[in-house]
C-alpha cells in the first residue's frame, strides 16, 4: 500500500519535497485535466495514424483511441507513483511514442493491414518491451555520460523539436489550410490570454494559465464557427477496452527487429525527458531514478502490446514544458491527470470533447509551452564552463545535428533504415552527437563529479 503525505491548506508540510505533496483534491483533479489537455492531441494522433494507414474501420479506430488513453493512464500513473523499482517518481506524463509510427506502419502494412497487420505490431511490441525492460538497468551506467553541456543541448532540442509541431497548429497547416490568418488570430489570442494570466492575474491562476488559455481559445473558435463539435455526438459514451480484443499477438522476426530499434531510441529518448525534468523540479535523475524510469516505460510498452490493444509507450516532453512554465512540481498532478486519462478511455464522449478544442488553439499554447522546455535548457547551458573551445563546439555540433531533421526532414532520406530510425529524430540525434562529443573532449568523468551522482532510492512506505 501506498502512503501519500497530504500538506496542510496548500503550504507544503515541512520535510516534504514539492514533487511529493500533494495538493487538494479539487486542485489536484484541476491540475491533472490541465496535463490532459495539453498531451492529448499528441497522444490521440497515433493510433489515428496507425489506424487509417492500415485500412482499419471506423469502429476498430475508435477502439484502438479508448485503449491508446486507457494504456497512457496506467502507464503515467505507475511511473508517477511507482511500484516497488519501477517508475522514476516524477512529473512525468507517459503517452504512445510519435517515434514509433514509421516503423509501425512499415511492419503493419507489410503484413497486408487490417487485423492481420495490428496483431503482427502487437506481437513485435511485446517482445520489443520485454527486451527494454531487461536492458534497463544498462542504462544505469550510462548516466555519468550526461554531465550539463550534454543535458542542456539535449534538453534544448527537445523544446526547438517540438516548436514546428506547434507552428503547423497555430498556422493551421495541419488543417490543410497554411498560413490561414484565421488560424494564426486564434492561436495569437490563445498565446495571449497566457501572457496576459502571467502578467496580471494572482498566482494560483498562473498555475492553470494554459487551462484557461484552452478554454478561452475554444470558446472563441465556438464563436467564430472554429469549432467542430460533431465527433462528440458520434463517439460511444461506455466502452472497455478488453484483452486481445484484436486476436493474440503474431511474431515475426524482422518485426521484432524493427521494433526493437525503436525501442532503444525511445529509452534514449525518454532518459532525455527524464534528466529534463529532474533538472526542472530540482530533484536530480540519477542512475536508479533513470532505470525505474525506463523499466516503467518499457513494461508499459510490453503490456500494452501484449493485452491492452496499444503501442509503444513514450514520456510526453510537452508535459515537460507544462510542469517548467506553471512551476507545479507535484508527481500527484500527474498521477491525477493518468486517472483522468483512464476515465476517458472508458468513456469516448468525454474524449471526444477535449478532441475537439482546435488546433490552432493548440498551436499557440504549444508555442509557449515548447519553447519553456528550450528555455530550461539554455539555462542549464548557463551554468557550463565555455573557457576554450571544447564546450563550445560540443553544444554546436550537437545542436545542428539535432535541428537537422527538423529543418530537413527528407535530409536522410537514402540513408539505411537503422540510420534513420536514430537520426530523424532531432533528439536522439543531439543526443548521440553530444554524448559521443563529450567522450571525445573530456573522455568519461568521475561519477563523484556528476551532476547526476547517484543518490539514495525514492522511499516509500509500503505494507
């Protein structure tokens, strides 16, 4: 059983770290929508993908979304609460990884669509989770290679590859309209009422400015006829997403393969995030932090493929972004925002009415919130010692990199696909380039001088 401190009236009880209080239910339930609303464009986005490129119905589709949000619900609240050595125990929303799709669709059309091509991902998903669960504990070793100036340029790419997908909302490209004014008005005043919650507004309202930023920018949508509600009345207002629902799981070893590949990118991913937000609510991503992390990423992913009718599971860097621009720091308010996604994963209707805010309302809540995460990591930059020219050419060189894909996304379009599969991913790319940078500069530090030391496990009182 898990014991959670409750503080008292808001002010944190002494002894308490801020990532473990816990808030007020109301506040905590107002909190957790707020992750909810900010990820779930993201998260509903896969599967949809997934789901048409296979040729599937609109019943099998509308299955696949209630599993997708029931799985990013377990999957976030067993990483934010944790169970036994697994789970880092922070902030940190999970969801279906966007890194996944490409290899997914490979493996899924490849086996002629339909069911046949869904239990075949879902084979190759299982396995690819079991071996990152097992590999975990690697990664352990690993974490003496990402002293600051690896941390902050990675931290940063994570912000700046993040910012065309807000761009695309707010411009309403992703609508089939770019540069529509009427997209770019909307997601200016949604931007705006952000600006003007921070600047004018007490401090509690600045907690849910990007809440308040959403509603206000649906609101107007609504007003302008922006807003398409009719999803609402289609979706089902019960469903559960049972196990196997697809048929048993196939297994090929090509799948098992490709998907494995995407595992291993998405564990560098998701240690990235990691170390990112241990940075952000100042409590450090150690080895121990970073494996339980991972295990909490990878036994989601097993499951889900395995039972639960889903894909690979990925922490949501977006989240990140919300956690650094509202200063709320508590793991609870994310855990709440895992319940929430939970109950709209049994009930459709209520999902479809958080679909349906516009996306270039998105967008220019997105321009805020991807460009914090950018922001934190140019002030991690801050504290690097930039005497001399290794520092220098280790953040340089690995920003490039990691911008490349994003500027060009055709760039590595000849390359293998193993190549590809780490390299169009602006993250995994400044990572690699960064970490293998650093060795050449200043070879591997002594873990004592780490900015990521090992420290004690997180504690908690179980019975």
């Amino acid at each position: 059983m898990i014991r959670l401190r409750r503080p008292s009236r808001g002010r944190p009880a002494a002894g308490v770290h801020p990532v473990d209080e816990v808030p007020p239910t109301p506040t905590l339930l107002l909190y957790g929508l707020q992750h909810v609303m900010t990820m779930y464009a993201g998260l509903v986005a896969v599967p949809l993908i997934v789901g048409q490129a296979l040729g599937l119905p609109f019943a099998d589709i509308s299955y696949l979304l209630a599993a997708t949000l029931l799985v990013a619900g377990i999957a976030t609240v067993l990483q934010t609460v944790g169970v036994w050595r697994i789970g880092a125990r922070l902030p940190l929303v999970q969801g279906v990884s966007f890194a996944s799709v490409a290899s997914m669709i490979a493996v899924g059309t490849g086996a002629g669509g339909g069911r046949d091509g869904l239990t075949l991902i879902f084979g190759a998903t299982l396995v690819a989770g079991v071996i990152g669960f097992l590999l975990a504990p690697l990664f352990h070793r690993l974490i003496r290679l990402f002293p600051p100036v690896v941390t902050g340029t990675v931290i940063t790419v994570i912000g700046v590859s993040l910012l065309p997908v807000a761009v695309r909302w707010a411009s309403g490209a992703s609508e089939g309209q770019p540069g529509d004014p009427a997209a770019i008005g909307l997601a200016g005043f949604t931007l705006l009422v952000i600006v003007l919650v921070y600047r004018f507004l007490p401090a509690f309202w600045s907690r849910i400015a990007i809440l308040l930023s959403l509603v206000a920018g649906t609101g107007l949508a609504a007003a302008l006829g922006m807003a398409d509600f009719s999803r609402v009345g289609e979706a089902a207002w019960f469903a559960v997403s049972t196990p196997l629902h697809f048929g048993t799981p196939q297994f090929s070893i090509a799948a098992i393969v490709s998907m494995t590949v995407v595992m291993l990118v998405i564990m560098t991913e998701t240690t990235a995030d990691l170390l990112a937000v241990g940075e952000i609510v100042d409590r450090k991503a150690d080895g121990p932090r970073v494996v339980a992390g991972l295990r909490a990423d990878t036994l989601s992913t097993a499951v889900s493929g395995g039972l639960l009718n889903s894909f690979p599971a990925s922490a949501f860097a977006q989240n990140v972004g919300l956690v650094a621009i509202t200063g709320i720091r508590s793991r609870f308010v994310v855990a709440a925002g895992g319940g929430i996604l939970m109950v709209l994963g049994l009930f459709p209707k209520l999902g479809a009415v958080i679909a349906s805010v516009p996306q270039p309302v998105l967008g220019g809540a997105g321009l805020a919130l991807f460009a914090t995460v950018a922001a934190s990591g140019i002030r991690s930059l801050g504290g690097v010692d930039f005497d001399g020219h290794a520092n220098l050419v280790i953040v340089a060189v690995a920003l490039g990199l990691g911008v490349l894909p994003i500027a060009a996304p055709e760039f590595y379009e000849h390359f293998p696909e193993w190549f590809r599969t780490v390299f169009d991913s602006g993250i995994s790319a400044a990572a690699v380039a960064a970490v293998l940078l650093n060795l050449l500069f200043h070879g591997v530090r002594d873990r004592s001088t780490s900015p990521v030391a090992d420290a004690p496990a997180p504690v908690v009182d179980s019975h």
